[in-house]
C-alpha cells in the first residue's frame, strides 16, 4: 500500500510507517462513506415515494448519463498515469496526466450542469417531489466533492507547472488520486443506485 | 525541502510572538489549545448551568408564572445542546489536546493548525447555535428536533435554523479534531509504545475519535436535509409529499446514541487512569478494559432504536434492540468490575481526583441500572418522555461525565499550571457536587415512576409533585454553589496554590516525567517504552532502590541526568511556527453559514474569506524558516 519512493521528502518515522496525510485521507474517505452512505439510504427510502411527478424514467438519459459515467471513470485511469509519471520523474507525463484528468472531470461536471439545468427545464427541481429533493442533493454533493477534486487537481497542475512539484513529492499527487478514485468508486455505486435500477414510480403516482 | 517551500507564495507574514493576545489566536500548541478549549467550554457549562437553574426555578412549585411556555421550550432545548455540544464534548476534546501528546511521547498533534482550525470553528459554532438568544428565536423543539415539528410550517421562527447552521459548523470541527486524534495516537507513539501499552486514555480518546469520525457524517446528513428543507424547499421531512418522518429519527440517532458513548468513553478513560495512581497499583485486567471500551464503540451502533421503542416499529424490532441494549450492559458491567477490582487492596489515597473518580463509579452505576431498566420495551413505554428518562441521562452525564472530567481537572491541574488545586476547597466541591447531584436528580426518578412528563413549563397542584420537584431544585441550587466552589479553587490556586512538582501524584504514564507546566516542545528526547505504564516502570523497575529516576525535561526542573532513547537527534526539536490561516478559515465557514440566513452576498464573502485562508495554509510551511 505504502510506495515508498527514492527521496521522499520527509523521512519522519511513524508508528504505523504510514504517511500522516495518507492516514488522515484514508480516515477522512471511511468518514466520507458513513455521509455518502446516508445519502443513498435516503435516496433508497424515497425511491418510488414521490407522490407527484416527474419521475425518474420520465426524465432519465440513460444513454447520455452513461457516457458522462465512462468519462469519470477514465479520468480515474489517467490519475493512475500522473502518478506513475511523478513517480519515475516524468515531469511531462505528470503535467499532461493531471490536466486529463482535471479536464475529464471538467467534462463530467459540465454533462453534470447540462443534466440538472434539462431536468429543471422538465419541471424537475429540488422542491418537485421527493424524488427531486433527494436526487439533487445526492448527486450535487456528489458534484460538489468533483469540483473540490478539480480544484485540487489544477492547483497541483499549477504546481506542477512551475516547476515545484519534484519528484520526492509524489506523495501529493497521490492523495490526490485516493480522492478522485473514492470519488468515482462513489458514482459507481449513485450511477446503480439512482439511474440503473428501475424505480417502481408508477407505482406511486395514485 | 526549505529552498522550495521558500520561494512559495506568501499572503501573510508569518506571526512569530509567543507571548501575548496574538499569540494564543495564532497558536498551534496543542497545549494553549487544550487550555482554550477548557476555557470555553467553562464558559458554555455555565451558560447551560444557569438555563438549567432557570428551568429548575420554575418547577420548583406547581403553577409558576416565572418564564413564559415559548421561553421554557428554548431553555430546555438550549440547555440539552450547550451542555452536550458546547460543554462536555469541548471538555473531552481539552483533555484530549492536553493528555493525549504527553501520554504517547508526542511533541505535539500529527497536524497542528488543523487542531487550531477546530478550536476556532467550534467557538464560532457555539457561538453561531447561541446567536438565536440575540434575535429572540433560540431552538426550541429539543436537542433531538423531531421531524415535522422542525418544519417551517410548525416552527416559522429562525430558531432552528440556528440549530441546523449551528450544529453543522459544530460537526466539522469535531470531525476535524477526531481525524488529528486517529492519526496522532495511530502514528505518533513514542518508540516501544504498541497498541496494548498505551495508557487507557489514550485508548478511549481512539475509541472516541472513531466514533465521532463515523457518527457525525450521519448527523450532517439529516441536518442537512433539515437547513435545506427548511432554506431552499426540499420535501425530505414534508408529509404532504409522501416523506416519511421517521427518517429523522433514525438519522438522529444512529448518530445519537454512538454520541451517548462520545461523552461518556473520555471519562471512563480519565478514570481509568486516575483510579490506579491513587490505589498505587497497576489498573487491574487492563486487556478487558481496553477491549471492553473498543466493544462498546462497535455495540454502540446497534442500539439506536431503543430510543424510538414507542414509535411502532413493531415487535421484531422492538426485541431485537432491547437485546443489543441489554448485551452493551455487559463490557460497561466489566468496565466497573475492573476499576472496583483496581481499587481492591490499594493503599488508597483519598484525594480530590480520586473522589470525583468513585463518585463517578458510584453514580455511574445507578444511572446504568436505570438504563437497563428502560431497554426492555414494555417498560419503556412506561418510561419515555417522564421524568424518570431525565433522572437516568443526568446520573450518567452529569454523575458519568462531568465528574470523570472534574476528576480530570484535579488530577491533571498540576502538570499544566505547576501549582496544586487547594484539597479543602476541592473536597468541598466535591461534597457539594456530589450531594446536591443525588438531590437534584434522585427525586427525579419517583417523579417520573409517578407520571411527571418531560419538557412541561408548568404543573397543577395537587399531582403530589410539588414537595420533590422543591427537593430537586434546592439540589441544583447546590451543584451551582459547587461549581462556584470549583471556580473560586481554580482561580486562586492558580495565583497562589501550592507548588507542583513535575510527578506530584507518583504517577504512572509518561505526562509526569517532564515538568510542570512542560516546555513548548514536552519531551527534549523522544523516551523509548518498554511496558504498560511507562513512567513508573521506569521510576521503580528500571531502577534499583526505589529511587524515582529523573528524565532530562529541558524544563523549569531539569533535574534529569539519564540520558535514554535516541530520537532527538534525527528529530530535532523544530516545532510548528504560529499560524493565523486556522483562524481565517474557521472565520470563512462561519461567515458562510451565517450567510445562509441574511444574504448571499455573506455566503460569497464567508467562501471567498476561507479560499483565501485554505491557499494561504497550504502554501505556508508547517515550521517557520530559520
């Protein structure tokens, strides 16, 4: 789990031999699972509940949302790329990987904009139904933790830019990546959940 | 490292006083940090305390006129939250920031300005959840808030929007002190201290912050729904759309009840530690402690309904958390049996810590009695919503913790101020504390038993209520004089108390092998550990003769000559520089909540502020240059 690299910046022994930062972000990513896990159990309770519509398969792409999901996903692949990249000192390939990766998420939230702003278009907002309620929030949070990752991604692109992201500093870009890969295993399990199984909602409409 | 941090941008200059006001809103000490955090929370335990006479002030006779029923709701619902959010939890976390470094060997916390960062955003959180006192709209449907009362429609007032606000600000700095405890006890040990020789409250702060880190994710999400019900519209608590409001109440408390054990593990931790100095023996069957404290982190999930038992979950339900209630009673039952064993055949020492200490075994153990009483359901429903629920949480909030953490306070006063608090004065408190706590809340029981509800402004005469009710509120009137006792001991034992050594109660763990108060950097070489009990080992195992070995403490009284352990050469004692961005982040969350309720133009400055504050952080390096 634990890469250790030639020239880490700080060899300050630890009791475990786990970076403090990596154990902060893993502890901060099982704490993100309890909040992310309510979420969804709310989403769960209220499926099929809304009692008005519009429902989910009146609104839903699922073509379209699905591309959006496969670009979120590569993007974890060319995370994976920057790493390697700074890890064998390619500075290049690190510039390169980071900007495909800020920029894949970028794509995604913009899909992300332009789904929101049909569905609202569609008479779907916050204060429709219940399914409304929960699906934006859900999925916004969800949007709110990509742009964090974005913003993080271009600072260290910037960084990187610069010339001040060396090599004994890998250890940056690869909390970043623990971040972004949490955030798309996330989508993985929203994308199921709230677009793939079908909702019994037609049920609820009496 | 320094060439390339160097060169960084820098929107500050770095704060470098260590002496002055600027210099505690700058700190990064984990011990200036500790002391803001006991300072505070005193503050908010008298703030509670004097809700809570006023509430006794008018049940003391049936019929009282003294607050109005609007007033009385705020009271009783401010009162529940400053005490647990404000006052016990806060308290916890100063013995946490105080103990935790010194017990491990540890020259501070693993991220020292994010431990700052919590500090501010829990002042500015309490302060954002008592704002509601300055516009005349506190909360006022309760610490639990039960959907749909919460509902604009049933509460139009602002006063649960500052429940919601407030308790979200409140839930990040916990959970950001929580992460910096997880990684500091997991990572910074001292060489030779595994898991198993930790000191016991070093275990229950673990414990604890597990807890915290887990539970207030669940919080944030139902108060979340709640701020955007209430702000923007949602329908998650709204009936007329299909919601079903018992989503709160198991969001609530699948976090409330692992909150129960939040505020009860510290205590047993400082109990656990004091127990054993002043029985002069080791703390008996240590493992079944420890193990017992980590069962009841884990049981602590599975028991939340036993607070929803009259909702109608039904029968299959309702049995199962009567069972996992009862079964949690088990590791608190070995908890107990281990301290009283620890206890057995030590020549005890009957000072003020150590009485705070029994008196919190002692009601601990009535209000866990009373607890298993309502964890079978046909009793409850006897039970819920009367007096005889606020007998029980009193006798282990306040007979649990608030006396664990006073036991704290004597026993640990010393090593920070390097004087001792007055034993007179301190078994005065104790007394008063004790007796009016039984007098308070020991009639409570019979009230309830007799059918008093909870939350009532007002009772009719003639229920037979009016001489307890009385007995109860000359009770609180005494544990007020007893906490006046402690403040006026504080306060002059700090002036002129007596003076400290740097091991004052032949301790066991390593905080009392460096000086009272200990220098900025604790430890001048990182000690190695060799067993349960560090200090004391090394004090009579390691040496022959029974002859307490100094420990070089680079201190007032640097007695030390044994030089042990090899860490501070490669180390180096750097410590953190001063700080101002903890400060200014905590200012931008805060702002950015309150914009929530005046105008966006607040939310976008609040953001802005903390954007700024989160740059500036991150391009500071953590110690300042040389």
């Amino acid at each position: 789990m634990h890469v250790t690299a030639p020239g880490h910046a700080a060899p300050l022994e630890t009791s475990t031999g786990l970076d403090h930062r990596k154990l902060l972000m893993w502890a901060f990513l099982g704490s993100d699972c309890l909040f992310f896990g309510s979420l969804i159990a709310t989403y769960l309770l209220y499926r099929g509940k809304s009692i008005t519509g519009p429902y989910p398969h009146e609104v839903f792409n699922i073509p379209y949302t699905s591309v959006s999901a496969f670009v979120l996903l590569t993007s974890s692949l060319t995370m994976v790329l920057a790493l390697a990249a700074i890890q064998r000192g390619d500075q290049r390939g690190l510039k390169a990987w980071l900007l495909a990766t800020a920029l894949l998420g970028g794509v995604f939230l913009g899909g992300q904009y332009f789904e929101f702003t049909t569905f609202i278009r569609e008479g779907l907002t916050l204060r429709a139904n219940l399914f409304g309620s929960t699906f934006f929030t859900l999925t916004g949070f969800h949007g709110a933790h990509v742009t964090v990752g974005v913003i993080i991604l271009l600072s260290l692109f910037v960084t990187a830019l610069r010339g001040r992201l060396p090599r004994e500093r890998h250890l940056n870009v690869e909390l970043a990546g623990l971040y972004w890969h949490f955030v798309d295993v996330v989508w993985i399990v929203i994308f199921t959940v709230v677009y793939l199984v079908e909702a019994p909602n037609i049920v609820g409409a009496g | 490292m320094a060439t390339v941090t160097g060169a960084l941008p820098r929107v500050l200059r770095r704060p470098t006083s260590y002496t002055g006001w600027w210099s505690w809103v700058t700190t990064v000490d984990h011990k200036r940090i500790g002391v803001l955090y006991g300072f505070t929370a005193f503050a908010f335990l008298l703030v509670g305390g004097i809700e809570a006479l006023t509430i006794r002030t008018q049940l003391a006779g049936s019929e009282s006129a003294l607050v109005s029923p609007e007033l009385y709701n705020q009271l009783f619902t401010m009162h529940a939250l400053t005490m647990i959010f404000l006052a016990v939890m806060p308290l916890s976390a100063a013995f946490f920031n105080l103990i935790i470094p010194l017990q491990i060997g540890a020259r501070d916390v693993a991220f020292p300005r994010l431990n700052a960062l919590s500090y501010w955003i829990f002042l500015f959180g309490g302060l954002l959840l008592n704002a509601g006192w300055l516009v005349g709209n506190s909360p006022d449907a309760g610490w639990f808030a039960y959907a749909n009362l919460t509902s604009k429609t049933f509460s139009p007032e602002r006063g649960l929007d500052f429940y919601a606000l407030g308790l979200l600000v409140l839930g990040t700095s916990s959970m950001a002190a929580a992460f910096n405890f997880v990684v500091t006890i997991l990572n910074m040990r001292a060489p030779g201290m595994t898991l198993m020789r930790m000191p016991v409250f070093t275990w229950m702060t673990l414990v604890t912050s597990f807890l915290l880190i887990t539970a207030f994710p669940v919080i944030t999400v139902g108060l979340i729904e709640l701020a955007f019900d209430r702000l923007f519209g949602t329908n998650f608590f709204v009936t007329a759309k299909g919601a079903n409001p018992l989503l709160w109440q198991h969001l609530f408390w699948v976090f409330g009840h692992p909150e129960v054990y939040i505020l009860i593990l510290p205590a047993m931790g400082i109990v656990s530690e004091v127990l054993p100095t002043f029985a002069r023996k080791p703390l008996f069957g240590y493992p079944f402690v420890v193990l017992s404290g980590v069962s009841i982190g884990f049981m602590g999930w599975a028991v939340w309904s036993h607070h929803m038992f009259t909702v109608g979950l039904g029968p299959v339900a309702n049995a199962t958390f009567a069972l996992t209630t009862m079964v949690i009673a088990v590791p608190t039952g070995v908890k107990i049996f281990n301290w009283i064993a620890t206890l057995w055949g030590g020549s005890l020492s009957l000072k003020t810590p150590l009485l705070f200490a029994l008196g919190f075994i002692v009601l601990f153990i009535i209000g866990g009695l009373s607890g298993v009483s309502h964890s079978s359901p046909p009793a409850d429903s006897q039970q819920q919503d009367t007096y005889y629920i606020v007998a029980h949480l009193h006798y282990v909030l306040f007979g649990g913790s608030i006396f664990g953490l006073f036991a704290g306070i004597y026993y640990w006063f010393p090593k920070f101020s390097g004087r001792l608090l007055h034993e007179g004065l301190g078994k005065l408190n104790f007394w008063l504390m004790f007796i009016g706590m039984n007098l308070t809340f020991g009639p409570m029981h019979w009230l309830g038993l007799d059918g008093m509800p909870r939350r009532i402004y007002s009772y009719p005469a003639g229920m037979g209520w009016d001489f307890w009710n009385l007995m109860s509120t000359a009770g609180s009137y005494m544990l007020g004089i007893g906490f006046l006792a402690f403040a006026w001991n504080f306060v002059s034992s700090l002036r002129k108390g007596e003076k400290a050594t740097s091991d004052p109660w032949d301790g066991r763990t390593l905080e009392w092998s460096i000086a009272s108060p200990p220098p900025i950097y604790n430890f001048a070489t990182i000690p190695t550990v060799h067993g349960r009990d560090a200090f004391w080992a090394q004090k009579y195992l390691e040496t022959p003769g029974h002859q307490p070995r100094g420990v070089p403490s680079g201190g007032a009284d640097g007695d030390g000559d044994g030089a042990h352990g090899q860490g501070a050469g490669h180390l180096g004692v750097h410590m953190p520089g001063l700080s101002y961005f903890p400060i200014i982040v905590a200012l931008g969350l805060a702002l950015a909540a309150v914009g929530l309720l005046t105008h966006v133009a607040v939310i976008a400055l609040g953001v802005l502020i903390m954007l700024f504050g989160i740059y500036g952080w991150t391009f500071e390096p953590a110690e300042p240059d040389e």
